[in-house]
C-alpha cells in the first residue's frame, strides 16, 4: 500500500509536471493570469475567441528576455568591435567616444551621449555588407562572454520567457521580437536562442543600399535610421513590419510602455505585462532609478489598469536554463 | 465496354485535373520549369533541398498577381479619395494635380510628375489614422470598379498566379507580396484575395506617428517615404522585413529587376520569373515602351541568366478567377 502510494504519488506528480507548460513559473498570480488569457482566446465559443491568424503576440528583447545589466548586450559587441578595428584608426585615440572605449573609461562612453553612440554604430555597424554583419555578430556570440556571470549572452535568457514563448506558439499564436536594439543584430541568433525567426524580429533599423560589387548584388549597411524601435517607435515598428495590432504584449521598461499601451487599448481579450528586475541575488534589480531599463511610468500604468507586474524574484523558481 | 471506357476516361481525367495544382497554365516550359524547381528544393536529399524556414519566395502585386493597366489601381483609389475630399478644398481647382484630376485630364496629372504624385498622396493618405486609411481602402475596394473591364478590382487577379502562391504555400513556403504600391493599401485584402495576410505584405511606406489622441492610441499616417519600395527598394524592403533572402521571386517588369538579381545570385537552388505581358485581347500586351510596367533590361537578363519568362498568352489558359 505504501508502495502503490509512492509510487501514485510519483506518477501524479510527474503527469502534473509533463501537463504544465509554465514550470518555472511559481503558482502566483502571474502565472495564473497568463493561463487564464491563453484558455480565452483560444477556446471556441467563449466570448474573448482569437482567431489564430491575429493570435500576435510581440516580445521586448532587453531586460525581456535576457538580461541587460550592466549595459546593454549590444554594447559590449560595440566595444569589441571599436577594439579590433582601432588598429586601422590612429585618430580614435584623441576622439571620443572611441578614446574613451579604449582606455576602458565607460564613463566617457556614457558622457558622450546619443551623439557618441551614433557615431559608435557608424563606425562598428555601417559600412558593411549585411552578410560581413551577420557574420561578425554570429562570431562574437559564440565567444564573447558577459563580464558578471562569464556566460555566453545568449545563455543568459530567461528560462520562464522560454516557456511562454513555446506556450504561446503551442496555442496558435505568433511570436514576435519587438526591441530597442538592432534589427540586424538580434537576427543572427534569435532563431536558435527564442525560435522566433528573422523575419518576426522588429528592432531598431539602419538604411540599407543595393549595390552591385564585381558583379554580384549586395546590401551596404548606413549610418542612418529609419526606426528607432523605442518607446513610440514600438507601435510604428509593429504597424510597419506587422500591420495588426498585437492582442498580447511583454516588457519590463518605460520604452515599452507605448508598446503596451497599442496593444491593450484594442478591442476584445488583450495582455500586457512588465517584467520587474527584483532579485539581485539572481539576476539584478532595478526599476525606477535605473540608468538602463527604467521601468517607472509603466509601473503606475500598470497598477492603474490591471496589468500583469512579474516579480522575478516571486514569480519565477528558474532564471537562466 | 465503351462504358467503361469513357468512365475510365473521365475518371483519369478528372483525377489528372486533381492532381494537376496548376490547372490554368499550360503545359509549356514555364510550367515545367516551375515545377522542377519545387520538386527540387523540398525532395529531402536532394542536394537543392531548402529546409522549410529558408522557403521564401517574393512577389511583386502590380502587373505580377493582378493588373495594371491602364493604370496602377492604387492611383483610381487616389484619383477617387482627392473627388470625394474636393468639396471641402476649393483651392484644388487651381492646383496642380488636383486641378486636373478634377477635370478628368490624366494627362495633366502625369504631367505633374514625382512631385505631384507626392502632394496627391499627402492629401489623400496622410493626416489619417491607420484604422481610417484602412475603412477608406476597405469601402472602396467593395464598390470601385475597372475602367475597361467593369470588374472589381480585386476580380482582376490572375488565376494562375493564385495556384502559383496555392502550390507554393502547400510545398512549405512563405508567399510574400514585394510591391511598389503602398503597404498600407494593400493590407485590408491581400488575405482574403491571396491567402497573403498583412505581415507578409511589404510595399512603399510612409512614416507614422504614435499619439494618444483623447485617451485612445492612434498611428498618423505621415506624408514622408521611409521606403520606396521599388527598383533598388525591393531588396532592402526584402532585408527590412524579412531578413532572409528569398530563393524565388516573381516580378513582371523593371521595377523588379533588382529583387530578381538579389533573389538568384544567392547560392543553391534558386527560381527567377518575369511574367511578360502578350495577351492584348484577354488583358493588356505591353513591355519594353510601356510607360507602366517597362520590361526592358529586365527581359534582355532574363535571357541571359536563363530566368523564367511567362508568355501570357501561350503559358495561361485562363487569365481572371
């Protein structure tokens, strides 16, 4: 009897685990409001039906679904990339924000401003042929190494995202990266990392010129942008790459918060849900003061409206995978 | 015994036509050559096998799924928007091209050239909302009607290009329009007419902007291009939103050119197609001195490269649904 007991309660106990799609996430609310959304939307005949053709659902990526601190990921591809070209660049060493990079001052990175970081992503990302891009991120990824953990960044993901991810593309819908950082960037790897493929990544975007080079065409990146996926940018990169208005969306900052905004003022069932930076043991916390991913606005608009707040320290038993 | 026969008969011929997913092209060498190439590409082990994702193929809309002729229909809807708009600009009457729209003289309109289409489309596209510019688009499209034809204009598609994007979607590819015509005009009934739904439709775009208009998120359509979705625009608009490059790609004219280059100098088994205008009595013959839709360098590279060139005429039984 105490056999059959054990051994029933190991059965239950793992039937129960193979049926939860979401076991990172902590019985809370948060995760209870997820499923709840997921089972209206897609229950025929209930009143919140989605049909599955405008089942979208758009993803910030920083602070969303990998982390962020202390910098953005992005940045540090920036630094290594000013780093091996700076041999071929004598003059970076009187002129900012290059001189700063290469003293290692991150100060003087900051202090330099938009202004400097234009000048970073023409000097590191224009210039090239989308195909010479892809190839150089695709080569940092697979050695760089983040300066906290000593991880690839692409380890560095958020185990429980991974599962709404897959749960959401399990129940019809379509996953997209809507983000601050570079589309071209983002692509190389998204596939792989999230199984959201390039052609639903939306990120900041650069022109682009068609040339033929000895005969054979080619894509020149510009040091200019069409999209600045950011804050207002978000619902005009949606609209533009997308045409639909999402009826889901995730991320965990103020320049989200419009995204956000265009997704659940839709009409009908609609899901929206910041991330909350609260285990610094984990990972990092931060939220209103923060120098990346401030997260304040949207934290009084979500309390306002009823959005879904995850509280990673609370919410989430997993981080990273 | 000849009961048998012909129901023998009848029955081979009914199953040929069921088996046959492209009833209304002849069996000529366009047809062959398209077939092979999808039989090519997803016969696992064949050495031109292309894994599902990487199956995209391209299609421009103007004169490749539907016709252009006597000219693009996105400039009826215009000519159309500036009439029921003008009581309420009586300044158009001396203002060019309203001027001369009003009075029915396209020749006055062409005359105004890049310029004038510019100042038409920022009066009758821009300042609306997305969801404005789309019910626009929507009523008219239920009730406009072709010049020449009578026929709505969404009846003046091509049927053997509807089996084309058919067998290709049912072969595990991605169908894409890549047009030079408005994105934003294009969207509200390219899935219903082609099976094309809004993400995948890349066109020209006009900038946007995000405001909270009385509480309630609203895009402004901007009277600003930030993608001229033609000639050179085409590989960009590919790379934009898409990411990949495509492995087929169906044009009809100059302005497609540069996608079918970028498209067929890509390594591995790749699929280029012009369709070329012959067919004067059934729809329009046209091709290197039309003013729209010039087919030009585009057939001479056609010939050179060994692309795919679709005699209307002799390789289409059928024209319109």
């Amino acid at each position: 009897m105490k056999h059959f007991a054990i051994a029933a309660a190991v059965f239950l106990s793992a039937s129960a685990l193979a049926a939860d799609p979401l076991p990172s996430w902590n019985d809370t609310a948060s995760k209870k409001a997820i499923v709840v959304f997921v089972e209206n939307v897609t229950k025929e005949g209930s009143p919140d039906f989605v049909p599955v053709p405008e089942r979208i659902a758009t993803f910030d990526n920083d602070g969303t679904l990998w982390s962020e601190q202390p910098a953005y990921f992005q940045l540090f591809f920036t630094i290594d990339q000013v780093k091996s070209l700076a041999p071929k660049h004598s003059e970076w060493k009187q002129q900012e924000p290059f001189a700063s990079i290469l003293k290692g001052d991150m100060k003087g990175v900051a202090a330099s401003g938009e202004k400097g970081l234009m000048a970073l992503l023409a000097a590191t990302h224009a210039g090239l042929t989308t195909e010479e891009f892809e190839k150089a991120v695709t080569q940092w990824m697979a050695t760089a190494k983040h300066p906290k953990t000593g991880k690839p960044f692409t380890a560095m993901i958020y185990q429980p995202m991974l599962e709404l991810l897959a749960y959401l593309r399990a129940n019809g819908f379509k996953t997209y990266i809507v983000s601050g950082g570079g589309i071209e960037f983002m692509r190389p790897w998204t596939e792989k990392t999230y199984g959201i493929p390039p052609e639903q990544v939306i990120g900041s975007s650069g022109g682009l010129k068609y040339e033929v080079r000895d005969g054979k065409p080619v894509l020149i990146k510009l040091p200019k942008l069409v999209l600045n996926d950011d804050k207002e940018g978000k619902p005009v990169g949606i609209q533009r790459h997308i045409g639909r208005r999402p009826i889901a969306a995730f991320g965990n900052s103020d320049g989200d918060l419009q995204m956000l905004q265009w997704t659940c003022s839709g009409s009908g069932a609609r899901f929206c849900l910041f991330v909350h930076h609260t285990d610094a043991e984990r990972e990092y916390a931060y939220d209103r003061k923060s120098h990346i991913g401030k997260l304040d606005k949207g934290l009084d608009e979500a309390k306002a409206r009823g959005w879904t707040v995850v509280d990673m320290k609370g919410d989430w038993n997993k981080i990273y995978p």
